[in-house]
C-alpha cells in the first residue's frame, strides 16, 4: 500500500535524459497541434450549440451520476488502450523510443485543463449545432489528463521484463499474442492498476470541471454532476449542493471498494516475487467472485473458445520460422525508407504548424505581455504557497499518525479516499461561502488548491513515518535526542522520498487546479483574480487567441522547469542519498 | 600432485569423433559492442566450436569470460557481432531450429501454475489443449512434480521450481537441451539430487534430446556431468582448453582420476593471464589504439577486508595451500574466492603458482600488522601495483580544488571496458581508495576529493 503515489511521481521526473533538440522538436509539436485546435474553433463564432437546461432537482441526480460514471468510463477505456500501444509502440522501436518518452515527458506534465477552452470550442466547430461536440471535447479532456502516467508505466513495465523472462518468450516461440498475454500483459498490470487509480481520480477532477465550463454568456454545460453542483450553487440550493456533493463522495468509495481493492487485491498474483509476502491486500468481493463457480469458469471457457483457434492459426504461420534473434533489428532498409519519407512528411507539418503558431505571437503588445508575466508570476506564488501550507501542516500530523501503527492503519485508507474525491466538487460550496464571507478568490484558489494537494501529501508523510525502522528510532531516544535532533537526524531524512514523491504529486495537481479556481461565474456574478488560469479563460472569453496561446506556453513552461530543475533533482536526491533500504 | 593428463583425457584438440555431423557449428563467432570513440568492447574473440550428438558439452570459465554470450549466440537468440552459427549445416538465423534453455533464474512466469507454464511452449505450437495437457502431465510425473499441478511457481521450494524448468525446457522435446547455471541458484544438497536426476534421463535416453550444452562456474559440476569440457579464458572471451573426461558414469567425486582432473581445472583457471594485443581489425580497417599505454588492470571485485581475510587464513595455513582446498574450507565457490584472490596477486600480497597460492613477505606482515599498519601498508601496494589508483590519486593532487569527477576516469575506462563493467572498476577503486585512505568519494556529487589530511590516518569524513 505504501508505495501508491510512487509510479505517478517517478514518471513526473523522469531518469532520462535526452537532447535538447527532442525537447524542442516536442515544443515545436505542441505548438502545432494548439495552432490547428485554434484554426478550428474559430469556425465557432458561426456553430451555436443548443443549450440544456441543467437541472438542481433531486430526481436528475441518478441520471446525471450516471452521465458522468459513463463519460468517465469511455475517456478510461480509451486512455487504456492508447497507452498500451503508445508504450508497447516505445519500448519496441528504438528509432522513435527517446521521441516519444520526451513527448510523455512534456505532456503529463502541462496542465490539461488550460486546453479546455480551445479545446471544446475545437470540437464544436467540427459538430456543429450538437452537443456532441462539446461531449467528445470533454472525454478528450479527460482523456489527456489520464493517458500519460498509464502509457510510461507501460512502457517502464516493458523495459523491466527480466532478461531470461524475454528470453524463454523467444526460445519457446512465443507468438506476439501469446507473450503480449503471457508475459508483457500480466508483468504490467500492477503498475497499471495503480496508475489507473491515480489517473481516474485525476479524470473526475477535471471531468467535474469541464462539466461546469461556462464562458462570457456562453454556456458549454453538460449533464452530469459538475454542472449539477454548479446549478444548485448558482440558485443557492444548499439541499440539492449538498446531495450532489454526497453523491460523487458515494462514487469515488463505491469504486474504491467495488473496483480498485479487487483489482488491487486480483493483481497480487503478477507480483515478480520468489516467495509469497505475509502482507497482502484483501478484498471481500474478490473473495466472493472466487467462490462463485460459475463466475470463475464461465470466462475462462469463452476466452479458451476464443484463443484456441488463434494459438493454432499462429504455430501454423511461424512453425517453420526462424527463432528471431534478440538483438536483431527487424527492420527492413525498405520499411526505413517508408519511415523516413513520413518522418520528413511529419516534419514538415510540424514546423509549418508550429511556424503559424509563432506567428500568432505577433499580435501581443507589450502591455498585454506584462500582464501574462504578473499572472504567472501569482500562479506560480499561489501553487507553491499552497504546497508549503500542505506540507506544513501534514508533516507533524502525518508523522504523528505514522508512529502509532494503529491509527496509521486506520487514517491511511481515508487519505488515500480523500486524494481521490475530486476537489473540484468542492468548489461551489467554496464559492458560496467567499462571496458570503467576501472573501477574494485570490484566496479561494488556494484553498481549492489546498483541498486537492494536501492528501497526497499526508498520504505518504504517513507512510514515510512508518517506514522508519523502530530500531533507529529507539536508538534516537536511546542516546536522548533533542526534539531538533530527532527531527533534523531521523524524521526529516527518513520521511523525505516519501515527502518528495507526495510533493511532486502534489504540485502537479495544484497546477491543474489554478487554471480552473482563477476565473468563475456563479449566478449572474463573474468571480476572478490575477493568475495565469483567469487570463487563458478571459482569452478565450473574447477570441484572443494569441493570449491563450501565450499563457498556455508560459503555464506549460513553469511546470516543465519546476520539474527538471527543482523536483527532479530532489526526487533523485531522495532516491539517492535517503533512501531507507529494504 | 600427478599429471593430470593420463589415461582420463584423449588430449586437448582432436576431440570430434570422426563421422559424426554436428547439430550445431560456430565458425569464427565473435561478440563485441561498439562504443562511441573509435574502440569497441571485444566480449568473445573469434572462437570455432561445435555441438555434437551424443555427448554433454560443459563450458567452464570465470565470470566475464563471457560464458552465458556464448550460449545465447549457439542457441540462436542472440546474433553474433561476426561469423556465423549453422544448424545442420544451414545458417542459424534461416532454420527453424528446436532448442530448450533452462535458465540460472528459472523464468518461470510467476502468474500461471506450474502446469500452465509447462503447457507454454506447447501452446505456442499450436497443440489441442487435451494433448498438450496430457504431454505437460507426463512430462511433470517424469520429474517428479506429480501433484503440483495447480501451484504457483512462487509456492516451490528453489529445486522443485527448477523441476517445472526442467519439465518446461523438456516437453518440447529438444534436439538440444540448453542449461544456464541451472543449478547455481540451489543449495548444495538440491543441486546434487537434480543433477544425478538429469544423468539418468540422459543415460536411459528418456529425453528425445540429441546433445546438452551446459553453462557453469562449477567445475566439480561440470566434471560429473560432461563428456567433454571447455574452458574458456577472459577478456576477451577464447577457449583456453577444450578435452574429453572419459570417466564413466557414475563418477566417484573422491576418486584419484576425478580429483585430478578437478585441479588440472583449477590450474587451467588460476593460470596466469598472457593477454596478446589485439589485432588489427581487417573487417573495418580501424585500429585499435595501442593498448599498452593505456592498459588498465581489471581490478577484481573484491573488497579489502576479504584480502586481509584470506592472508590471516593463509597465515594460520602455514602460508600456502592448494586454492582448490581453500574454497573447500571456506565453502566458497571458486567464483567467489577468485576475485580475493586477484586482488591480493595484484597487490602482491600473494603469488599463485599451479594452482598453489603461497604468501609474500608483504603479505606476511599485512596479515600481522593491526588496522592502521594494514591501511599503510594496503596504500602502498596499490600505488606500486595498481594504475588506476595511483592515477585518480595524482589527479587529485594536482588539481588546486582537490576534486575530479568521476566521469573523468569512466571516459578512460570506457576506452577499455564496457560501460557496466567500467562502472564496477570505479566502484572497486573507490572502496580500495577509501579503505587505503588514497582518496574519498563523494557519491551525492560523483566526485572523487582528496581528504584534507592525508598523513592523518583517522577516519575519512563523510565516506558513508
């Protein structure tokens, strides 16, 4: 259990290192893609979408969850599949491998919901006068934010497959579906499990928001339970806030317990161990899956109907091949050549792309400039100010819980569901109670911010503390530590990768949440305040491409730095010097 | 000891029994890497091997002699840097060969039971699940796992997993039966019932299979099990001895013609190295750079509180003794004690003759002398003997800050090993030069400092 955030935070900060120039031919790529999105929605002025009328009653709360579960289900469906051939496409083509791990790189770390703009309003150009668009740019949204943690544990899954293991697929003449079911699939399941639920609850963040997404007078609202909240706090139905609150609380631990833990629990057995470990997960309803006979055998006896035909199809067309060398290169000079001439093709167009994009840069003054910097600037203060209040409270109250295993067994669960339940279902309320409190949403941001981060961090400070060993601690007081000493010599070292990887986790989410806590309507009133995440809404609120752009550089450059400079560095750091062995 | 090449060997070349066609024939196979600078990585030199029905092939050789290179090249799964691998006469890459490896690690797949990873390879030739599973069962019954079917790999003791290995590698009916160290990762007493357990499959011909090419550190092992032995010589890979063991089966491990042959082995191994300057490459045109200016040692991995072990023990020996009955003491398997005693031979603090090891007059006293006398006198040695040391420490000196990086010295090695195997040497040189107090290392930084006071023998800060 204590290792859940670890995937997620080692692929923010990646190990490897590559050149610059696919670092900017990544930019360069994403430069592109935004100016395409942009020349699409600026078709939209002439597609108006009919609105819904979003309901706050009671009834439409089953109907609306259900949108929602669905929307969800598609975007995870779709990021699971993409990102097992994104990663099974990485670790097997050496020509494209450092390619495209930089593009995973780059994208997991840009703030998704800076896109939400453009791109709903991109697909709303391609479907006009249909709510259709505005669905399929949701689902792509969710769909980003989910895919790239999923794609490089895939692919790191890949790339660890013991040698032996890759070898005795290849001398017994594993089929490509045989060692991708046998082998690869099942080596990667733990990583993606976990992932899957990092990426999910990150999926219901932004899903709730983009639910929500209204701009100027125009309404882009869907049903589902984001934009239920969002109408129950615009009429001031406390009742109905309440009840859709408590609604996506029910979800998120319905799939907790219904999903996750026996996945977790199901999972168990692909863990590459040579003896079988005391602590293990269990789950109550895999147990009762297990004992029902005919959920154990029915599976199994559709899929062997399935597969038996296929394996036959496959010894019959290799039997007489040749073993494949595993250092061979497969390719051909003539499928190099075909390679080639598309990536000259690719080439092209990327720097075509990525030309107009710049050329769009051409229509920001100065002034407008100051002001992009002074919002970043606020972004940037606001993300690490909550950061550092997460990190100040929950380093003394998680180490606390951590010592004393019995609360620890307890409270870890319940961090671990709280990071889970999206922060932004809280935003309404948060609303609500600023403007009655007048507060600005300076400070609302923050707080919003804070509700999303803090978990994570608390969730592995807990889980640091427990991994201090009782014979350092006893020695600490054996030797009479000072309160500084304990703190400086045992605490802080030994919880300090759990703190990094909670941190940079963390940071992640503060920086999805900006874009979307700096710039709100609620009722007739428009609430903002000075950030980069207000100035991409207000662009696009007014057509100013060229601003939204900007800003979504600046926002993904910010995020890109603070990555390589800062975090990666420490997370090495922590994996290097304070790492508790064992 | 007597000559060891009497009545139990035919000689050492003329080995290939007339008339026989071979099932798997290596002609000048080589493996190296390419680097970034001009050098390249030569693993194997050119090396003519063949695999013959009949007969248990056992491929000896200290670790880096690149033993398990060689094995994956005759088997096919890896392809030769140059020359070429025939099955049958054809070339290796082009026929559907039918080969099994048993691997040091099992590999087996932890995920399926022990049936269904013998089912595997079955599977995979597309046979009718009642025939593959009826094959999988006798073939589990045939290496005594009837019963466990339905475990878990994970659920085995070591020996019983590499039952299933065996089970899998054999129920596809093999002409050759590869093994990997297969019994490496056993205890000693699991080791022994599986290998008499192979011999009588081999023996009462109940296995299809044509011919066994076995991989192992172990000589005693390799001596019980072949019918001919090769040992191979490192840096880079070549066969030093390839012979015939005539002892017939069941072999008596205290029998005079046995033990012989064990410690002409052992000689064979402990032998000092003649390395010859590598050739001129013909096929690229490029020359190596002369290597004798630039000739590192490969320093063993051993660590200096193991030396100072070994000479006490030698010490307490009378100074000398057959290395082979040393590892006996020690229960240690010639793998282990070889790179200790390499390490003590370049410092010299000890010399090997014929398999004998006898201490010097340095040894002596480093064995008598307490902790900070050992230190000295360990800091002298390895400035005299070893190249690398007595370089990072001048480096040091010279530079006004005191501190070069340890990518300085890597750039030089990697001319010469392999990258993994460069990154080993400066590890050994960093606990060798912390332990002679030469230098420290600061791992945070990777950087090689020069203590501020190196006339001091107190202990080096900050060197955990």
């Amino acid at each position: 259990m204590k290792r859940t955030f670890r995937p997620l935070a080692s692929t923010l900060v990646m190990r490897s290192t590559w050149p610059v120039f696919i670092d900017a031919g990544v930019a360069a790529l994403g430069l592109a893609i935004f100016f395409t999105i942009v020349h699409m929605s600026t078709y939209w002025m002439q597609a108006p979408v009919p609105m819904v009328p979003i309901s706050h009653s009671m009834r439409a709360l089953p109907t609306y969850a259900a949108y929602s579960v669905v929307r969800i289900g598609i975007a995870y469906i779709l990021s699971l599949i993409f990102a097992v051939s994104y990663g099974y496409l990485a670790a097997y083509n050496p020509r494209v491998e450092a390619w495209m791990i930089a593009a995973l790189d780059i994208l997991q770390s840009i703030p998704v919901l800076s896109f939400l703009p453009p791109v709903v309003l991109a697909m709303v150009a391609l479907i006009p006068g249909h709510q259709l668009g505005i669905e399929l740019g949701v689902i792509l949204l969710i769909f980003t934010g989910q895919v790239w943690n999923l794609a490089f544990s895939f692919y790191t899954s890949l790339k660890t497959i013991p040698r032996e293991m890759q070898e005795a697929a290849r001398v017994f003449r594993y089929s490509a579906w045989q060692r991708f079911w046998q082998l690869e699939m099942p080596f990667a399941t733990i990583g993606l499990v976990w992932n899957s639920i990092v990426s999910v609850a990150g999926g219901w963040f932004a899903l709730i928001a983009c639910e929500m997404f209204t701009m100027g007078d125009r309404n882009f609202q869907l049903p589902g339970l984001g934009s239920y909240l969002q109408t129950a706090a615009s009429s001031g139905d406390l009742r109905a806030l309440l009840a859709g609150l408590g609604t996506v609380i029910l979800i998120v631990v319905a799939t907790d317990q219904l999903v996750w833990r026996p996945l977790i629990a199901w999972s168990d057995k692909f863990k590459f161990e040579q003896v079988e470990s005391d602590d293990r997960i269990v789950s109550p309803i895999l147990e009762l899956i297990r004992r029902s006979p005919l959920l154990q055998s029915l599976p199994h006896r559709i899929w062997s109907r399935v597969e038996e035909p296929l394996y036959r199809r496959f010894a019959a067309s290799h039997r007489k091949a040749p073993l494949q060398a595993i250092d061979e290169d497969g390719g051909d000079a003539r499928a190099s050549l075909r390679l080639w001439a598309l990536a000259v093709a690719v080439f092209a167009a990327v720097s075509w792309g990525a030309w107009q994009g710049l050329m769009l840069l051409r229509g920001i003054s100065w002034s407008e400039m100051g002001m992009l910097l002074e919002g970043a600037a606020a972004t940037f203060l606001r993300v690490n100010a909550s950061l550092l209040i997460s990190a100040l409270w929950t380093i003394p109250v998680g180490v606390a819980i951590g010592f004393n295993p019995r609360l620890a067994r307890l409270v870890q669960p319940l961090a671990q569901i709280m990071a889970s339940i999206p922060a932004t279902a809280f935003f309404p309320i948060l609303l609500i109670g600023l403007v009655k409190l007048g507060g600005g949403l300076g400070i609302g941001s923050v707080a919003l911010m804070l509700l999303g981060t803090q978990w994570y961090i608390l969730f592995n400070v807990i889980a640091g503390a427990m991994s201090i060993p009782s014979d350092l601690r006893e020695a600490a007081s054996l030797y009479r530590f000072t309160r500084w000493q304990r703190w400086t010599t045992l605490i802080l070292p030994g919880i300090f990768p759990y703190l990094i990887t909670g941190m940079v986790t963390a940071s992640g989410g503060a920086w999805n949440a900006s874009v979307f806590a700096e710039y709100s309507h609620l009722g007739n009133q428009t609430l903002s305040t000075i950030g980069l995440g207000a100035q991409i809404d207000m662009a696009t609120d007014q057509g100013r491409f060229p601003m939204l752009l900007l800003a979504t550089i600046l926002i993904s450059l910010m995020v890109v730095s603070m990555n390589r400079l800062v975090w990666r560095r420490l997370y090495h750091l922590a994996e290097s010097r304070f790492k508790l062995e064992g | 000891m007597g000559n060891p090449l009497n009545d139990t060997m035919a000689g050492t070349s003329s080995v290939i029994a007339v008339g026989t066609e071979p099932i798997i024939r290596a002609e000048r196979i080589e493996k190296y890497y390419a680097q970034p600078s001009q050098n390249r990585i030569q693993v194997i030199s050119a090396t003519d091997l063949l695999i013959v029905p009949g007969e248990i092939l056992a491929l000896l050789g200290p670790s880096g002699s690149g033993k398990s290179t060689m094995l994956r090249m005759l088997s096919g799964l890896s392809k030769p840097s140059a020359g070429q691998v025939y099955w049958h006469g054809r070339p290796i890459a082009e026929s559907a060969i039918n080969v099994s490896i048993v691997f040091q690690s099992f590999a087996l797949f932890p995920w399926l039971t022990v049936l269904e990873n013998v089912e595997a390879p079955l599977k995979a030739r597309g046979m009718a699940a009642d025939e593959r599973r009826e094959r999988s069962l006798r073939m589990l019954d045939t290496v005594g796992l009837d019963g466990f079917e339905a475990a878990y790999p994970k659920e085995l003791s070591g020996g019983m997993r590499q039952r299933v290995g065996f089970a899998r590698a054999l129920v596809v009916e093999p002409e050759v039966l590869f093994m990997d160290e297969p019994f490496s990762a056993l205890d000693v007493l699991t080791a022994e019932n599986l290998r008499s357990e192979l011999l009588e499959l081999w023996s009462k011909k109940t296995m299809p299979t044509k011919a066994v090419f076995l991989v192992t550190h172990n000589i005693e092992e390799a001596v019980l099990l072949a019918d001919r032995i090769i040992v191979l010589g490192r840096n880079p890979g070549h066969i030093r001895t390839d012979f015939r063991v005539q002892l017939s089966h069941p072999r008596d491990r205290k029998s005079e013609p046995f033990t012989q042959l064990v410690d002409y082995i052992y000689k064979v191994l402990t032998r000092p190295e003649v390395a010859p300057l590598a050739a001129p490459d013909q096929t690229t045109g490029r020359t190596p750079r002369d290597q004798r200016q630039m000739h590192y040692q490969m320093l063993p991995h051993a660590r200096p509180g193991g030396v100072a072990g070994l000479l006490e023990l030698l010490i307490d020996k009378g100074g000398k003794d057959d290395i082979y009955r040393l590892a006996d003491d020690l229960a240690f398997e010639i793998d282990d004690l070889l790179p200790i005693v390499d390490a003590a031979q370049l410092l010299g603090f000890l010399t090997v003759y014929e398999g004998d090891v006898a201490i010097t007059a340095t040894g002596t006293e480093f064995a008598n002398s307490e902790i900070l006398r050992q230190k000295e006198l360990f800091r002298q040695a390895a400035l005299k003997n070893i190249l690398l040391l007595r370089q990072i420490r001048r480096a040091l000196e010279t530079k006004n800050d005191h501190t070069v990086p340890e990518e300085f010295f890597l750039d030089m090695l990697d001319e010469q090993f392999s990258s993994d195997e460069s990154l080993r040497q400066v590890e050994t040189a960093v606990s060798w030069g912390r332990y002679a107090e030469l230098f420290d290392f600061d791992a945070a930084r990777r950087r090689f400092i020069l203590p501020e006071e190196t006339e001091i023998v107190a202990p080096v800060e900050g060197a955990e």
